[in-house]
C-alpha cells in the first residue's frame, strides 16, 4: 500500500469514527449534576413529584453547599438502603435518592450505584477544599502572577523585535520592490508597497498577541475554583464554533460527493453535445434542415437549459436550502431579475428567434431600419453593424425582430446584386439613345459584372420627361457606395460627351406653336 492510500486510508477511517462518537454524542444521557463546574453524573429518570432536571440541580445545590461547610467530614457522607431506594445521606440529608429505575438505566446495581457516586462526591469535595486552601491559593497566585509576568515578557520582546525585523526587512526590500503595476498603470508605487507591508507585519504581530493573551487566560482562570467556568466559557468560544463547523462539514460530505457526481455527469454531458456542435459547425457531420451557423447558438441555448437543470438537481443538497431566510432571498432576487430585466429578456428571445431565421450571418451587407452597413456581431441581446462611414452601430434583437432586414449579400454570390440608379431625360432624346449611353457608362464602371448585360427599364412618362432606371449587376455588396459613385461618374462622362444634356425640361408656357419634342420619323435613306 502506498504512502497516500495509506494517507486516504486513515481519514476515511478518521471520518467515520467521528461519524460515530457524534452519533454516541446524540444519545440523551441525563441532566448532567454539576458541583464547581465538574460534571459529576447524569440524572434520566423522575422520582416521585420530582423531575429529573429538578433532582439533578437540588443534588448539585447540596454537594456545593456540603464544599462550603468548613466541618465537612467525609466518613459522614453515607448510603442508606430501603427497601426501594438507595439515599447518600450527609448527618441524616438526603443529598440523592437512586430507585431501581436509575440503576436499571446505566445498567448497574443499585448498591453499586449508590457507593460510586458517594465516591464521585466526596472526591469532588475534597478536591474544593484542597483548591481553595489558603496555602493553595496563595501558591496558584503565584503561578498566575508568573504567567501574566511570562506573557508580559513575550509581548514585549515581540513588540521589541518584530519593529526591528520591520526596519531590516524595509531595507532588504527597498531596492528590490518596484510596485504593482498592471500593464502600463502603476496600481501601487513603491513607496505604498513598502508600507502595506509594514502595515501587514503589523497586523499579523496584533493577532500574534491577541492569541497569547487569549490563551494565558484560560490558564489563569483554570487555577481558581471560582473562575474556572470563565475559563470553560473561553475556550468554548473557540471550540464550539470549531466543532459545529467541523460538525457541519461531516454531515455535508454525503452531499458534497452527490453534488460532485451530479456536476460531473452534466459537466461531461455537455462535453459530448459540444462536440457534436463543433461537428455540426464545421461540417462534418449534417443534419437536413440544420444549418451550420445554427451549431453554436443552439449549443449555447441547450448548455443554459443544463446549467439551470444540474442547479435544480444540486438545490436541495446545498445547507441551508430550506431555511425560510434562504427562500426568501431567493424569491426577492427572483422579482428583482424578474421586473428588471424584461427589455434583455425581449431582446435574448428575439436574438435566438433570429438565429433561426436566419436573416443574416456575420459579414452579410445588411439595411436594418435607417442602417445599412456590414454586420460585424451577433449575440443573444444585438446586433453590431459597421457603415461605410466607419460607424458601429448597436441595434436591439427586439428591433430587428420587430422591423424590415434587407440582406444585400444574400442573393450576390448567386445571381448578383442589382444597383439601380435614375435619370430623368427630356421627350426630345430618343430612347434607344438614352439606353445606349446609360447601358455604355454602367459596362465601363469597375464593379459591375459584364458578363450579365446591364438593363435600362423606363419607369415613368411624366407631363416633360421620361424616367430611364439603370440596372446594373454587381458581385460585392461592400462596395456598392463606390460602385454607385463612379456609375453616376460614368454616367455623366458618356451623357456629356454625347452632348445630352442631364436636365428635365419643365415647361412654362402654354403650346402656342413651339416645335415638338416628338422626334421626327427616321429616314431610311436606303
């Protein structure tokens, strides 16, 4: 067997013996008689119209008073035998009468019984007298007096070296601290370093003398009969939270390893649906009707269903879980979160309405409301979107959900993004004219795929002017600013070198034999 079994070996063996004696420990064994702060023995049953609380103080009160009595002569503390009990008796006092049932309960002889705890008695009394014997005190007094002298010494020589270790310890460290600093922000300088630990050194000494102090007095109390409760009470300050807590602890450990079991088969549930998502994700594994941008919102939203789930599972193995205090946080952080949080709450489910949607994905060139611009992130609250005026703005899912989305990415790697642009050009030019020039202008702009023929559609043949929409197809939606600059740019270009002239003619006089815009008829000169 090696070492650390070994080690694991003796604490669980450790771990169930107290198990046990705490178990033994929960046994009711009485109502303790207490003479000078020793317990002497336990009281279970009543006898007559006494109770058993009431037998064990009024044989209590008897024995101190007994202490008390400077004639004391223990040969006169006796037992008396009846024919259903058993009396100590002091000078014809009963100080304790013992019935069949008290033998019966701690499974003894009566007789038996009675003669010991005449035993425990005397021998608490006797122990009184010699503690409180003049010469004895006179001599405790000493030793407290030495003790008290003792610790006097030691906080003086702590005070005494630790202000001296201070000293060398600043000097030692002077040229070797530079500070704290996180990044290129000094968080402490030099100067404040040294004193924080100067500060520290001396808290520690502080402590260091307060646990000397506290642990000389308990001492010192222990040597007087009078104040030993006080030295009881002292150390029970110390040692009964320690025991609850090491208590606690013990009767936690079945819990703790039914949470640690719980944590580690969700922990390693939502390890394996990760890994499908991650599959899912880069396409090695399909679904048909699953998107692969669907892989990781969906993972997400399954990990928040398991994480709300294990803690429903773990709630009723946390201490104190069904305290009323416990619950009533609970409730209070529950309406808190519950009438707080409605606007994120909107947006959160909105956000997974639109991951399944599927608007739009992360890149897409995008017009959300009054935005347009590229769509830089996606989360679960909104949507990030980066104009071509180098802005971000941020959009609430709520919003999106809510509105009109126009994705001009969606359909441009397929059959391509149409731009269209309008021109409004007098009766007086001929149409094809007018298709040819703007057909010419959007064939010679970068950006716009020649291999599919540019459009001219004559959208409207208003009272002094035709309406010509160009339409032209374009590959790459990020650029279409600059791909409508410089079709406008071209369009201008080819309109004046042909000599049209870019204007609606609006006219302000009645038809009074001015000649007509309609063109005359063509001439085939063949």
């Amino acid at each position: 067997m090696s070492i650390r079994s070994l080690f694991v070996f003796i604490a669980l063996v450790g771990i169930c013996n107290l198990t046990y004696a705490r178990q033994d420990s929960s046994i009711f064994k009485g109502y303790p008689v207490i003479a000078h702060a020793d317990t002497l023995f336990h009281i279970k049953n009543k006898l007559g119209s006494l109770s058993a609380s009431e037998r064990a103080q009024r044989t209590s009160g008897k024995v101190e008073a007994l202490a008390e009595d400077m004639l004391f002569v223990p040969d006169s503390l006796v037992t008396a035998d009846d024919s259903t009990l058993v009396a100590i008796v002091y000078k014809g006092d009963v100080l304790l009468s013992l019935s069949k049932a008290d033998a019966d309960s701690v499974k003894m002889d009566q007789n038996i019984m009675a003669k010991a705890y005449q035993e425990i008695m005397i021998n608490n009394i006797k122990t009184y007298k010699n503690e409180t014997n003049l010469t004895e005190l006179l001599k405790r007094a000493g030793l407290g007096l030495l003790i008290l002298i003792v610790l006097g010494f030691c906080i003086y020589f702590l005070n005494k070296y630790s202000n001296r270790f201070n000293a060398w310890l600043r000097i030692k460290l002077h040229q070797r601290i530079v500070g704290l600093k996180i990044k290129n922000y000094e968080l402490i300088n030099r100067q404040n370093e040294l004193l924080l630990i100067s500060k520290f050194l001396g808290l520690i000494k502080l402590i260091v003398i307060i646990v000397l102090v506290y642990l000389t007095l308990p001492i010192v109390f222990r040597l007087f009969p009078w104040t030993k409760p006080w030295s009881d009470s002292l150390i029970g300050f110390i040692l009964n939270p320690l025991k609850n807590i090491f208590s606690a602890i013990i009767d936690f450990i079945p819990s703790l390893i039914t949470i640690a079991v719980i944590v580690i088969v969700f922990h390693y549930l939502k390890k394996a649906i990760k890994f499908l998502s991650d599959e899912i994700a880069a396409e090695k594994l399909k679904i048909n009707g699953f998107y692969p941008d669907w892989a990781k919102p969906t993972f997400n939203i399954v990990r928040i269903v398991l994480n709300a789930f294990m803690v429903v599972v773990i709630w009723p193995f946390i201490p104190g879980s069904n305290s009323e205090i416990f619950k009533g946080v609970s409730v209070f952080l529950g309406l808190l979160i519950s009438f707080g949080s409605s606007s994120a709450i909107s947006n959160g489910v909105a956000g997974m309405v639109i991951t399944y949607m599927r608007p739009f994905k992360i890149g897409d060139v995008v017009k959300i409301g009054d935005t347009t611009g590229i769509v830089q992130e996606k989360s679960l609250l909104v949507t990030r979107i980066l104009t071509p005026k180098n802005e971000v703005i941020t959009i609430p899912n709520s919003a999106i959900l809510n509105g009109n989305t126009v994705n001009y990415s969606s359909m441009a790697n397929q059959d391509g993004l149409v731009l269209h642009t309008t021109v409004t050009l007098g009766y007086d030019i001929p149409w094809a004219t007018a298709h040819e020039l703007l057909i010419n202008a959007a064939m010679t702009s970068e950006g716009v795929i020649r291999e599919k023929r540019p459009f001219v559609l004559q959208t409207s043949l208003e009272d002094w002017y035709v309406s010509y929409q160009l339409n032209a197809y374009i590959d790459n939606p990020k650029k279409m600013p600059a791909i409508y600059s410089e079709i406008h740019k071209n369009i201008h270009i080819a309109f004046d070198a042909a000599g049209v002239e870019i204007m609606s003619p609006h006219y302000q006089a009645i038809r009074d034999g001015n000649a007509s815009t309609v063109p005359g008829p063509v001439i085939n000169k063949e």
